[in-house]
C-alpha cells in the first residue's frame, strides 16, 4: 500500500501500525510526535492504530540544544 511520510510517497505493507512505522525508519527510541492525517495520535495509540492506503503520516523529531 502506498502512504506518504514527511511528504514522501512509500510502499509499505498493508497494516502496519504507526509503532511499526516508527521502528522501520529506525526512529525507535526518539522523541518523536506522529500527526495522522492532520491528527496528532498520542504514543498510547500507536501499537492499535493501522494505517491505510494514501494516508499521509508527518513525523516529527525534538531536538534538544542549549
């Protein structure tokens, strides 16, 4: 199926999770926020929610510095 991440068209199996989204971009571990569809989805939901073919998903990373 494919969606768009961070404006970026992908091919990815049909069903993963957002859990599964973040851990195959190597981002597991990083404060990140996930925005589905313009909807921020809080971290407890990311195990349960699916994605769907032409969902956009825009992933945002915190950086610290001083």
């Amino acid at each position: 199926m494919k969606i768009v991440v961070n404006g970026e068209e992908k091919d990815l199996r049909q069903g993963i999770s957002i859990k599964e989204l973040i851990e195959e971009l190597e981002l597991g571990g990083r404060r990140v926020a996930v925005e589905l569809n313009r909807e921020i989805v809080p971290r407890e939901f990311w195990t349960d929610k699916r994605l769907d073919e032409n969902d956009a998903v825009e992933i945002v990373q915190f950086v610290g510095g001083g």
